[in-house]
C-alpha cells in the first residue's frame, strides 16, 4: 500500500481514493486543504511522491492544467491612487481589461499560449496569443495595507503602507493541451516515469515538459503587459521573451508561482522519485503565494525583512497549499445562479447580494450565445470556494510562521467568466423577460 501522510484531518473518502489510485512504491503528503474536486475530478493541494521506474504509472492523479500558476509585479504612482480612488475610471479600466485579454471560455475560436514544439534552439515556431486559457483565471490590480518599515534596514519604525500589486492567474492554454495528450498516451503504453522523460530516445517527453512548464509563466507575463496598458501604467519592467525570439516583451515578475508541477526529485542522489503538486512547489517557484477566494484576494508571503523572494523547506516537501477548500459544487452552484435571479425578477432588486461590491470590482468575459443573454456573474463570485484559512493554525508546520502575511484584496479585476456549457445550461433555465 502506498505511504500516505497528512499535515490536516481529512476525509476517509480522500484517503482511499488515493490509496487505490497510487502503488505500493508512491506517496502522497495531503497539505491543509487536501481534496478531491468533485468538479473536475482531479486532486487538489496533494504532493505525489512517484517511483520513477516502475511501470502502470497512476494516471488519474494528474490534471490537465500544467503550467497554472500566479504572478505578480509590484506597481505604485499616479495610475494606482487613481484607480483606487476614481470609481468612473475604474470602470473605464475594467472595460479596457476586459477588451484587451483574450479568453478561450468567452470565444470557443480563440486558442492561447504557445505551442508545445519549439525549434532546435527551443524557441517559438509559430506566433502565440497571450490570454485566460480556463474559467479559473483572472487578472487586475490588488492592493493591502500591512505593518512595515520605510526601508528593510530602519528596525522599529514599522507602520501601515499600502502596497499594490498586478496580479494574473492562468496556465500554459494549448501547450498543457499539448502536453497532457501526449502525457496520457505515453503512460498508456506502459512507460515509467524515467522511459517517458528520457533525455534522448523516442518519444521522449523531456522537452515538451520543460516548455509547458516555461509556457504557463510566459503567457502570465505577456497577460501582465496587456493589463498594464488596460490600467494605464506608464511603464513597467519587462524583458525580451527569448523563447519567441525577441517577438514579445515580458513582464519582469516579482513572484511566480507554479501548480501542478511535475519535475524529477533533485534533493537527494539515491532518489528515483518524480514529484507532482498540485499546490505551490516553492522549489520552483519564485515568491511564495495562496488564494482565497475569488472575492477575498490572494495571500501573499513575504520574509521577516519584507522581502517577496524567498526559499521554504517543510516536511510537505517543501510545498504549500495553494486553493481554499471548495464548499458548492459548480452543478449546484448553476442552480443556485437559476433560483437566485427567478425569484429577483419576482421581488425586484438584483440577484447577486453582493453584486454593487462585484460591479465595482471586477468584470469578466462570458460567452455571448444572444444579445439578450443576462451577464451572469462568475461561479466564483457566487461562494464556490471558502476563504483562505490554513496559515493561522499550520504555520509552523509548513514553515512560514516567521513569515509576513499580506492579504491583497481585489480592487480592478478582469475575470475569464463561466464555462460556456454551464453558462448554456443557466441562460436556458431562465425566462427569456431577465434579459438586461
């Protein structure tokens, strides 16, 4: 039976599914959080440990979304305090957000980030859109208020600032399609992990992982340098994309962190384990980073000197959680959606009881079946996630009790919508009278 350790609680259900799921010879370490999406059937917030040489490697442990991850660049000036302030403005910038960033869930013809094959230097072969590759991406401008000195050296003048971050979630678009397809059929034929992921031989995978795991952070960049000139920011940090041969220029990210990373075990010689999470493995990662919920913000974790960058080491092999638990499945959410704007078409007022917050702070990018389609909100806008809560009661077991806690609340946010099935499905069970 395969080793199976938890930092939390968690249900019997979770345990035996991973106990069927992996061989005698894997483990798995269940971070805070740990679960089984009943939405897409995949694990969330589980550090695999797989043996790198035995063969019927466990498939359904794996999620299709390689290269998802969270980046951030820190911004101040004119353009944020007038963000912040101007609720006309930031409105105008939520219209410019939601032109400018592309969607494959609004435009069922638009295909985002770069291919899984790359030339002979590894570089692009074909030009790329940069943009929201699932329903869970995001991007826009965040902002805290939180206890620091004036400089990291002058101890004892600690005061609240407050600190802004550009912020974007989004994955690897049809280079994780690429890769999981080709991923899939590999162990389908029997391969270990090793055979797979051999440097040379065929069918070789080594280089298709390399760049999908490269692909999710490129896409974010170039998604950050489109969301700058959505907000109006005169200027921010960005360098030549090399791997598109200079074609785009990205962002230069303070933090940028990777789930759903697979790489093989590097810490100790005799391993001949690979290593998934589907949290943040902080040894790929630059930064250290966790959502809330959509409406809450993203927990940010800086060093005891206020620095973004730095290293983790815990027992969880040096990961984190990176989603808040799941309380309402999106089938039942959709329900809910139906229900809740039935009976405010009755009573009058708006379906959403938070949805002057919402309007305010973001927009996002349905797919448009009809003109009179009502502009249905987010499904996580509507409570499918629970708020961050993991750090107050882990933190020393995870390693970041000396850490700085930075809760980003969102301020101008572009949001990729509802899947487009599940936006049907609600507009049909509507009367055709809500449309707005």
């Amino acid at each position: 039976m395969a080793r199976i350790f938890a930092v939390d609680d968690v249900p019997k259900a979770l345990r035996d599914s991973l106990s069927k799921a992996l061989r005698p010879e894997d483990e798995a370490v269940l971070l805070p959080s740990a679960d089984l999406d009943a939405t897409s059937g995949k694990y969330e917030n589980v550090v695999f440990r797989l043996d790198a040489n035995e063969k019927d490697v466990p498939q359904t442990v794996f999620s299709p979304a390689w290269g998802a991850g969270v980046s951030a660049i820190k911004v101040s000036g004119v353009w944020v305090d007038r963000i912040l302030a101007d609720p006309q403005h930031r409105q105008k910038c939520l219209a410019k957000l939601r032109k400018l960033i592309e969607s494959q869930t609004a435009d069922s013809s638009v295909n985002v980030g770069p291919h899984i094959d790359g030339d002979e230097n590894d570089r692009d072969v074909a030009e790329w859109t940069a943009g929201f590759d699932s329903p869970a991406c995001f991007v826009g401008l965040y902002s805290a208020e939180h206890s620091c000195a004036p400089a990291q050296t002058l101890r004892g003048r600690d005061r609240c600032h407050s600190t802004s971050f550009l912020v974007v979630k989004a994955g690897a678009g049809q280079a994780a399609d690429q890769f999981h397809a080709r991923f899939m059929a590999a162990l389908k034929g029997g391969g270990s992990l090793s055979e797979v992921f051999a440097p040379t031989g065929p069918g070789s995978l080594s280089a298709s992982l390399r760049r999908v795991t490269r692909a999710g952070s490129r896409n974010r960049s170039r998604i950050l340098m489109l969301a700058s000139e959505a907000l109006g920011a005169p200027m921010i940090d960005s360098v030549p994309d090399q791997s598109s041969c200079g074609r785009y220029r990205a962002a230069v990210t303070a933090v940028d962190v990777g789930v759903n990373v697979l790489r093989k075990v590097e810490d100790r010689k005799d391993a001949k384990q690979y290593q998934y999470c589907t949290g943040v493995d902080a040894t790929v990662s630059q930064g250290l980073l966790a959502m809330s919920n959509l409406a809450d913000g993203v927990v940010l974790f800086l060093s005891e000197n206020g620095d973004v960058r730095q290293s983790l080491r815990n027992e969880a092999h040096s990961s984190l959680p990176f989603s808040s638990p799941r309380l309402v499945s999106d089938r039942d959410l959709i329900a809910t959606v139906v229900k809740e704007y039935k009976a405010a078409a009755k009573q009058g007022g708006e379906a959403n009881l938070d949805h002057a917050f919402i309007r305010d702070r973001f927009t996002w990018k349905n797919r448009q079946f009809a003109k009179t389609d009502v502009d249905i909100e987010p499904l996580a806008l509507w409570g499918s996630h629970d708020t961050e809560q993991f750090f107050a009661k882990f933190a020393r077991e995870l390693g970041v009790s000396k850490c700085q806690v930075v809760r980003l609340r969102p301020m101008c946010v572009c949001v990729a919508g509802v899947e487009s099935g599940k936006l049907r499905a609600a507009l049909r069970s509507l009367p055709a009278n809500l449309a707005k």
